[in-house]
C-alpha cells in the first residue's frame, strides 16, 4: 500500500477517534500489531496520540495492517468500514460491490 495523502490521514484519525477510545486502542495495538501504543506516541489527547500513531504507521509499511484490524474490531462501525474500503481499494465487508 502506497503511503497516506494529508486528507487520507485525516479521514483515517477522524474514523479511528469516532470508533476507539484510548484503552480499546491501546488493546487493538497490543493484540493485532504487537505494537505498544506508548512506546511510539508521546502525551497529550487522544487526537494527537492517533494523528502520530497514523504517521508512524504510515512511515513503518503498516497501514494496510491497521486497516485489517480496525475493521476487524469494529465490523458495524459504518463510518470505519467506508474509510478502509476506500484506504485499502476493496469493498467493505458491510457494503460489497
């Protein structure tokens, strides 16, 4: 997977702070990727710990892992399902062609 545009990033944060708090995103790292959410974002609010989580990701290839994860976790979140559809260029799993 290619890397995020600005607007992809922003529209991938936004779908992730309206679908996970921070323990279940903490959970979803630990359990999925086997990333520590503290060890690679510093303090602050959630919206800044995932704007640097995405970035990371981003820098790491691991995007596309993410992505699989968050719509694993979350398969009624409508609004994460249309954001991976359209990150991943595959159909939700909700909303097939």
């Amino acid at each position: 997977m290619s890397r995020l545009t600005g607007p992809q990033k922003r529209q991938l944060v936004d779908a992730v702070l309206a679908a996970f708090d921070e323990s279940g995103l903490t959970q979803l790292l630990a359990f999925d990727l086997d990333v520590r959410l503290a060890a690679i974002v510093g303090g602050g609010p959630l919206q800044q710990k995932v704007f640097e989580l995405t970035e990371w990701l981003d820098a790491q290839g691991r995007i596309g892992e993410f992505l699989a994860a968050i719509a694993r976790a979350r398969p009624r979140k409508q609004e994460i399902q249309q954001v991976v559809a359209g990150l991943s260029g595959s159909p939700s799993p909700s909303h097939p062609v």
